[in-house]
C-alpha cells in the first residue's frame, strides 16, 4: 500500500493540471470569440453603411453590324476575338453593280448639265430672232409707207398697197412669235444657274444616291471594340438588313446589380461603389458609382407580368436593376466581358443625390453619316464643269 500511495498521488495531480489546461483553454477560447464579437460589432458600429449583392452582371452596348444594301461578301477582314478600331474596314461587298449605277447617273449628270447649255442658247436664239423680226417688221412698214405715198400720186397700184400691208401684218406676227419663243426658252433657266437648275438637282440627287450605295458596298467598324458574333462567310448573298457580326466596345461597360427593394431606402445617384468581378476574385476591386436606379422591377418588364390578384397571393421580394458605372483606367489594366458575375457593394452614407438621374450622355454617342463624302461633291463640280465647257 505505501509503494502505490505515491503513485495514485501523482496520478491525481496530473488530472488536476490536465483540467486546470482544459479550463484554461477553454476561458482563452472563450476570451478570443468574445473579442472577436465585440470586434465585429464594433467595426459593424463604426463601418460607414452600405448596401451589397452578388446579382450583379457587367453590361455593355452590342453594336450589331448589318448592311444597307445588299450584295455577295468579297471580303472579310476581322473575325471573333478580334479587336477593331473605329472606321477599320470589317466586310467589303461586290462592288460591280452600284459601280454601273453610278456611271449612268454621272452620264445623266452631264446630260442634265448639257440641257441647261441648250436651253440657255435657246433663249439667245429666239433673242435674235427677236431683233432679225423686229428688223423686217420695220422694213415693211416703211415700204408701206412709200407705197402709199406713190399710190395717192397714182405711182403704183391698190394691189400692190395691199401686199405691203400684208407684209407688215407677217412680220408682227413672226415678231410677236418670237417673243414667245424666247419667253417660253427663258422659262426653263430663269432665275437658276447650273447648281440650282431643277433638272441639274434631280441629276446630282441621282449621283449623290449612287455614291452613298457604292459607299454602303464598304462596311467599316461604327466602333472600337472586340468582333463578336460573326455569323456572314465569304461569297454569302446578303440582303439589306441582314445581321453580319457584332462588336463590342470593352472600353464602356457597366454593371448592372440587381438590388432587393428594401435595399434602396437609402440608394442615390452617385453614391461610391466596390466591385468584385468573379473573373478576378477578391485580388482586384473596381470602383465606379452608381449612374440611376431602374424604372421598374425586373417582372414589371418581363414579357408576362405576374397578375397578384388571386386569393392564393404569396408577397415575393422584387428586386429592381441599379447600373452602376465603371472606371476607365481600371478596365485598361483589368478588361471585362459583357455577362459576367460581380459582387456589388454600395457606400449609401451620403445620401444628397437624387434617386434617379436627372440627364445621361447619349447611348453609344454619334456615328459618321455615310455619305461619299466631300469626293462625291468634287466629282459632281468636275462633271458640271467639263459639260458646261469650262474644262476641255
């Protein structure tokens, strides 16, 4: 008994320091989760306040490329993946037919221009007629004068009186005749120039509208942006209006998040946000603000609206899209694509601005209008002017 006295007595108190560490370990457990509360509570307290989704999807505009006019693709010169600058030539289509059209309106053209000359030179020729009558106008009229003069000396006959008399008659009616000659050729030019000559317009009109088809035969980049979509091949029939491929400029996205209703309490226009695309992870965070908030929720614009008045209604939070605008420079160093995930986190502390945006620039901004140009204009003063006869 005395040999394991010792023994049980260490025993015991190996136990006790074992449950002396277990309790310690336990308060120290304890200890840290409690700080670790008061510690989120406290930065909870102290953060500024926001509001967070991961329904959130980066948006861009799709520009679809389609043709004015029809024609068999020649030519393609960008493909999917593919990044095109702005007026980079993208589909050219056969020219040949819209080539022939413009050199018959040309032709026309200087038809058009030639008439002009000829009315003209009309109204100069029934000018001297004019004069040539109004000379024989007087001629006979002196010599009927003389004839009467002789026939009261009894120098000549009644008869021969009576010829200068009709004479006279003649040469007021050519006279009278060539007046409305020139009064009919002064009609066609009076008070225009070549420019401005009603026949000339509808020529250059015709000119201007083959051009703009010869233009349309060149399909470029309204854009700059990445290819995408391209469905046309090479020697395809297209028609006017047909969809070719699209481009999408990377350099103006947005993302739009889709809030819960009672998330927007305190959500304003220009509001600072953090954005996390999934693409990236939690290694890059983009900032943008927020542009405005949605006219409606996402079923008042779905193609059949929910109908709530039925006794089994069931209330279902609606959510309601916020675009949120990004930063430039940030998406150079980090590009994104349209349709990818993010979380989104709104700063709502500073609640001054309105709820929905008072003005926004123009969707897309402006395009180039493809009208030929100032080489059509050209065109159509060389050919005024080789067919007016100041260029040999």
């Amino acid at each position: 008994m005395n040999a394991q006295t010792p023994t049980i007595a260490i025993e015991e108190l190996e136990a006790t320091a074992k449950s002396r560490k277990r309790r310690l370990g336990f308060l120290l457990l304890g200890a840290a989760v409690a700080i670790a509360i008061l510690a989120y509570a406290a930065m909870r307290l102290l953060a500024a306040p926001s509001e967070t989704t991961d329904d959130a999807y980066v948006g861009g505009n799709i520009v679809s490329i389609t043709t004015r006019e029809g024609g068999t693709v020649i030519a393609l010169h960008a493909d999917n993946t593919q990044h095109v600058n702005r007026g980079a030539p993208l589909i050219d289509l056969d020219p040949a037919t819209e080539d022939v059209a413009l050199a018959s309106a040309e032709a026309q053209l200087g038809s058009a221009v030639r008439g002009f000359r000829s009315q003209r030179a009309a109204v100069d020729e029934a000018s001297a007629e004019i004069l040539s009558s109004a000379a024989d106008l007087g001629k006979a009229r002196n010599d009927f004068v003389r004839r009467q003069a002789a026939a009261s000396e009894g120098a000549v006959s009644t008869e021969e009186v009576s010829h200068a008399g009709d004479a006279v008659s003649v040469n007021q009616a050519k006279l009278r005749l060539a007046e409305a000659k020139r009064a009919q050729a002064a009609s066609a030019v009076a008070g225009t120039s070549v420019y401005d000559n009603p026949a000339v317009l509808a020529a250059i009109a015709q000119v201007r509208r083959a051009a703009i088809s010869r233009a349309y035969m060149n399909i470029e980049a309204p854009v700059s942006g990445v290819v995408a979509q391209r469905t046309v091949q090479l020697g395809q029939r297209v028609a006017p209006g047909t969809p070719l491929m699209s481009v999408v400029p990377l350099d103006s996205l947005w993302v739009d998040a889709n809030f819960r209703e009672t998330q927007l309490q305190d959500m304003r226009v220009g509001q600072p946000v953090a954005i996390k695309a999934d693409i990236y992870g939690r290694a890059v965070v983009f900032h943008g603000k927020v542009l405005g908030l949605g006219a409606g929720s996402g079923n008042a614009f779905s193609l059949l609206p929910p109908q709530n008045a039925s006794g089994n209604w069931i209330k279902i939070v609606q959510r309601v899209p916020v675009r949120i605008a990004l930063d430039p420079q940030e998406l150079a160093r980090n590009p994104l694509r349209v349709g990818l995930s993010a979380t989104v986190t709104v700063d709502t502390s500073n609640k001054a601005g309105p709820v929905v945006a008072g003005s926004a620039p123009p969707a897309g901004g402006t395009q180039q209008v493809v009208d030929g140009g100032p080489e059509v204009e050209a065109l159509i003063r060389r050919i005024i002017a080789r067919n007016m006869g100041a260029v040999r």
